[in-house]
C-alpha cells in the first residue's frame, strides 16, 4: 500500500510446558521462551508500530515474589525498546547476583520475565490515543493469584461505545477510553464471578481460603468465562489472556475476521496472528501450524492441558481478505500464491486498457508490498505474449527465417523498477499536514526506460485514499512521458469503511467515495440521493441496531464499477500530468477466486458479517453529512 493506513495488531503467545532447566540443557538457555517470543514478536512487526508490550507469568512461585512481569512501549521502535528493557533489567540483576548465573532456580526467583508463560502484542491502534496506557497487553491486579488477567488482542468491536458505557453504568470509573479496557474488565468480571462462585462451592464442601486457592486454580473454568464475557462483543477480535496462577487462552470470533495461528508439542504452545511466525520461530512446517476455528477458544491450564472449546457459535466465515491482500506477511506459502494469483488475474482487464501491445508496455510495480501480485501479472503477461509469438511464427511459417525467428523468439517482457521508496514514511510520520508535505518525496522514479511511445502498467496492492499516487506517485510517473499510465490495484475499490480491526473508519477518506460524490454531482442527483441516505441511516440508527441495513450502498448504485473506477482515476490525476491515467481495479469475484479462504470483503461491498457493522457504516455516513470529523464507532 503506497499510503499510511493503521491497520491489525499482532499478538503471540507461548506456554512453555517443561521446566526452564530442560531448555536450557537442550536448546543452552533458560531465556529460551524470551527469545522465541522476541523472534515472533519482531516477524510481526508489520503488523503494529505504535507500540509493542510483553508480560510473562511464572509458575509456582512462593508467595512474597513477583511472578507477573509487563513491559510495554510506545517509542518509535517499540519491539527494539522493550526487549532492550527487558535485556538491562536481567542484565543488572545477573550483574548484582554473579552467583545466580548457572542456578535456574535462582534465577527464576530473581529475574524478571523469566517464566513460563508468555504474552506479546504490537499495536497499530483503531481506538483510543497513541499513549502508553493504550498500549497492550493490559493488567488487571488482584492480590489472589487467580484473579490476575492480562490481556492483548487484535480486535475492534463495533458497540465499544455501549460496552464503555455498560461498565460506567456498572459504577466502574475507567482511567482511559480503551477498547482494550472494556474487553478486559468484561472477562474480569465474569473471572471475579467464577472464582466466587468456586470458593463457595468449596468452603461448603469444607475447606477454608487457603486451602480453596489450589483448587479453584484447577476447577476454573476459563471457557464459561470467555463465553459469558464474549457474549455482547460485536467485532473483528483475536483476545489473548492469561491469569496469575498461568492458565492462558486465545478466543477468536465467530465469523473468523481476526486470523489466529497455533502450533503445540510436547515443548511448547504457541499461538500467533500469522502462520510463517510461528514456522520461522519454531523451525516447523506448514502443516503442522493450524487456524483456531472461528469461535473457538485454545486454552492451555496451568497443568499443561490444552483445550479447544467452542465459546460461541461459529458464523459465516468471513476472514479479512485485507490479510492477504497486504496485511499479513507474504512469506506465507498460501498468501504468496494467492497474492500471485491476484496480479494474474487482473491481466485480462490490462491487456484491454494496452490494447494487447504488449511490446510497448513497461511493467512494473509499487515497492514493497506489491510485487508479489506483480510476479502473478508478470507471468500472465508472458504467457499473452507466447500467445502472440506462437501467432506469430504459425503466421510466417513459410517464409520464416532463422534471423526472423530469432528476433520473435527474443521478445521480452519490459519488466522494470519503476517507482523507488526513498524514505520509510510510517515509522515517522503520524500527523496529517506534515504527512502531506513529505509524501511527494517518498518516490522517486528510474529515468531511462520509458519512452514516450509506451504503456506504463504499475500495480498497487490496494488504492484507499489515494493520496500518495496523486501527490506523488503519478507525478512522478509523470515526468517520464509515457503514452499512457495504467494503474492496477489487486484490491477492488475501497467503498466502506472497516470497523474489525482495520482503521479507516470515514467515508470521505476514500477515493471511491470521493468518486460517487462526484458523479452524483454531475448527474445533478447528489442532493436528494444524500438525502434519502441520510434519512434512513438517522431513522434506523434509533432502532435497535437488528433492523440496521447498510444504506450507504445507495451512493454507489447508480454508477457501474467501470464508472467509479473511472472517475477515481480523474480524482487522482491534475492537470499537471500530461499522460493519459487509467485506474483498473480487481473485481470482488476475482478476489474470491484468488482468496477462496478469506471472503470477508465489508469494505468493497458493504456486506458486513455482523450487525454493528451496518450501524458503523450508517453512522460514518451521518458523520460525513453532517459535517462532523468524527469516527463511527
Ligand atoms: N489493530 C488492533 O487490533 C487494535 C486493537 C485495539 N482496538 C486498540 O486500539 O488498541
């Protein structure tokens, strides 16, 4: 994606299911689980750069020590700063205690981190602020070891407003408007509840406070609690926790939107959000990492049982396409064919828009998280053009040369780097104006290639808002004169916004709907069409969020795909670019051909696979009609 968009968060778990000494004789460290966690933290980095967290839980530990240990940042390279943390602290301590240094006893006694289970998250935040109290994972404390939970999660939930309220209506007083906290304070309180509920069913069965804490450790049942507290969320969510005593979970919802990664031995456990994580980490195959089902809980007790439970009923499946698109790695064997497929397919749609002229068409593409897609176009382009060279020699059969074949066989493909990243814009740049100021000059362009008798195809992962091409991008493609600029995106328009995790929560960010608002305009319909939008999403809105429809889907109906995509290609080129622009989007069938895993596809059609996801969208659009700068959920 050549522009600046938050999306996902990362998380990844790791029970250790031996004691620490056995790692350290088999793999030379006790500080084996840190590591691994830091390895699957790092491969995720993709995933979330506002900030980074870690907590771990040690087992068994006497009371009067510390078995909890959290770190969490929000510095600009949040992974590299919390683990550089974590190394001085253990640093200082071995230092102070040389004697410790081959006790793991000992060490697990002193060092911080040092446990057997652990949790990690990297934030790309869709709600709340960017400080340090946002970022996950989050600690709710108790002084009973049981009654401790921590949290993280990739998620957005579309009613967190409600889910916020219902706990000040509780009479809770939350320190910060996070999502995170809603989510957490849900599974507390069902926690608190089970755990009453198993005291008094113990002390009636005779035993006293002391004596009742062991036993509620073993008989807590984490899937009732995760069912109870999942029962009102409406979202995208993959919610990882743990509790004191070292029972940890991962739930994921029931449509399947959030991904959820595991793979389990007799070592380890280990869940991630992307599935090369743990396969690089862990040095295991494909086949042996598997999804969490939609719905389903993996939960692994303290005793080193693990648990799939059913938490909720599992829904149409709709993962987020988005992951394949751009969001997660590539590296995935799946992804990557998929991502191929993808660029292979929109080849019919360029050929049009090159008139077949392949010779005098440059290919090329938007680093970096396009040239998978790239690789698929090129390699449908070339089997266009053996096509025309098999035409060819079949054609001049009879008067063919050696020196004529020789010249049809040597006919290449033009493929080039085109467009050049200069500067890493998102590490940096958080704040609208100052993006725009710099985002002309993270391109650049390789002169010398394009003459002006030619197509210059460039494929783009995905086009949202737009911004980058225009202010740059195109520019800059510009400046080389070529006869025509095609621009392909292997994501279809971007017409809704998302509200499961990814942030683009206004309307009129987007490029699509900037195009429909033109249209309507010119078609001299704008005013009644927005009208009629606006009425039925604020008469709907004050029903109960069932009845809700999506009734944005009006702005686009009257113009075909071919229509929007036009326009967005004229939205995006001034006056000052002299070629020819055309914008050639993916259809959403075509996504599903490449993508047959990961249907969920809201934010192309506007079908939302829950509820609360009509209401955002209604609400973004009231938001946009009346003005206000706010976001819908
Ligand atoms: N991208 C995400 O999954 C974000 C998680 C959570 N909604 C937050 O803002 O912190």
């Amino acid at each position: 994606m050549s522009e600046l968009i938050k999306h996902e968060c990362g998380i990844a778990t790791l029970r250790l299911l031996k004691p620490l000494s056995f790692y350290q004789k088999k793999y030379g460290s006790a500080f084996y689980g840190i590591n691994k966690m830091y390895l699957m933290m790092e491969k995720q980095h993709n995933r979330g750069q506002d900030g980074a967290g870690l907590a771990s839980v040690k087992l068994d530990v006497e009371p009067g020590n510390r078995y909890i240990s959290r770190v969490r940042s929000n510095a600009a390279q949040p992974i590299q700063d919390i683990f550089a943390q974590i190394n001085e602290r253990i640093n200082t301590q071995l230092e102070l205690n040389p004697e410790i240094l081959d006790d793991i006893d000992a060490q697990k006694k002193n060092l911080p981190y040092l446990g057997e289970v652990f949790l990690g998250h990297v934030r790309y935040g869709t709600f709340g602020k960017n400080s340090i109290e946002n970022v996950h994972p989050f600690l709710r404390q108790n002084n009973w070891m049981h009654r401790n939970l921590i949290v993280a999660g990739n998620f957005n939930m579309t009613n967190v407003n409600e889910l916020f309220q219902n706990l000040v209506e509780l009479g809770q007083h939350p320190k910060e408007k996070a999502d995170t906290v809603t989510v957490m304070e849900k599974i507390g309180h069902f926690l608190d509840s089970e755990v009453g509920k198993l005291y008094k069913k113990l002390k009636s069965e005779g035993y006293n406070k002391k004596e009742a804490s062991p036993h509620i450790v073993e008989q807590l049942k984490v899937h009732k609690i995760l069912r109870k507290s999942s029962k009102d969320w409406d979202g995208g969510y993959v919610i990882a926790g743990m509790l004191g005593h070292g029972d940890s979970f991962v739930l994921r919802d029931p449509n399947g939107i959030r991904p959820a990664y595991y793979y389990k031995d007799d070592e380890v456990v280990v869940v991630a959000s992307e599935r090369p994580v743990i396969q690089t980490a862990f040095n295991v195959a494909y086949e042996d990492v598997h999804e969490l089902m939609p719905g389903e809980a993996i939960i692994t007790k303290k005793d080193g049982s693990v648990h799939f439970k059913t938490i909720l009923k599992p829904r149409e499946r709709k993962a987020c396409s988005f992951e394949r698109i751009y969001f997660s790695r590539g590296s995935d064997a799946e992804i990557y064919k998929e991502r191929k497929n993808l660029g292979r397919l929109l080849m019919p749609e360029v050929l049009k828009a090159i008139d077949y002229d392949t010779m005098n068409s440059v290919f090329s593409y938007i680093p970096n998280t396009a040239e998978t897609s790239f690789y698929g176009m090129v390699e449908a382009a070339q089997d266009e053009l053996n096509r025309q060279k098999n035409q060819a020699i079949l054609k001049e059969k009879e008067s063919l040369t050696d020196e004529r074949l020789a010249n049809i066989l040597n006919l290449r493909l033009r493929t080039e780097k085109i467009a050049v990243k200069d500067v890493k814009l998102r590490t940096f740049i958080t704040e609208d104006s100052s993006r725009d100021d710099l985002v002309a000059h993270v391109y650049d362009v390789t002169y010398g290639v394009v003459k002006p008798t030619d197509n210059l195809v460039v494929i783009d992962d995905s086009i949202v808002r737009g911004t980058t091409l225009k202010k740059s991008i195109l520019k800059m493609l510009d400046r080389l004169s070529p006869k025509k600029i095609i621009i392909v995106s292997s994501a279809p328009q971007i017409r809704y916004p998302d509200c499961y995790g990814i942030d683009m929560a206004k309307l009129e960010d987007f490029v699509a709907f900037q195009a429909a608002v033109s249209l309507l305009k010119e078609r001299g319909i704008y005013q009644e069409t927005v009208d009629a939008v606006y009425d039925k999403c604020k008469n709907q809105s004050e029903f109960a969020s069932q009845a809700e429809q999506n009734h944005v889907k009006a702005m686009y109906e009257p113009f075909t795909y071919e229509e929007v995509s036009d326009r967005i290609a004229q939205l995006l080129s001034d006056e000052s670019i002299s070629s020819e622009v055309k914008v050639i989007y993916q259809t959403v069938d075509k996504l599903h051909e490449a993508c047959p895993k990961n249907l969920g596809d809201w934010y192309f059609t506007g079908d939302y696979p829950t509820q609360g996801g009509n209401k955002v969208v209604n609400k973004a659009f009231m938001n946009f009609y009346e003005g206000k700068n706010d976001r819908a959920y």
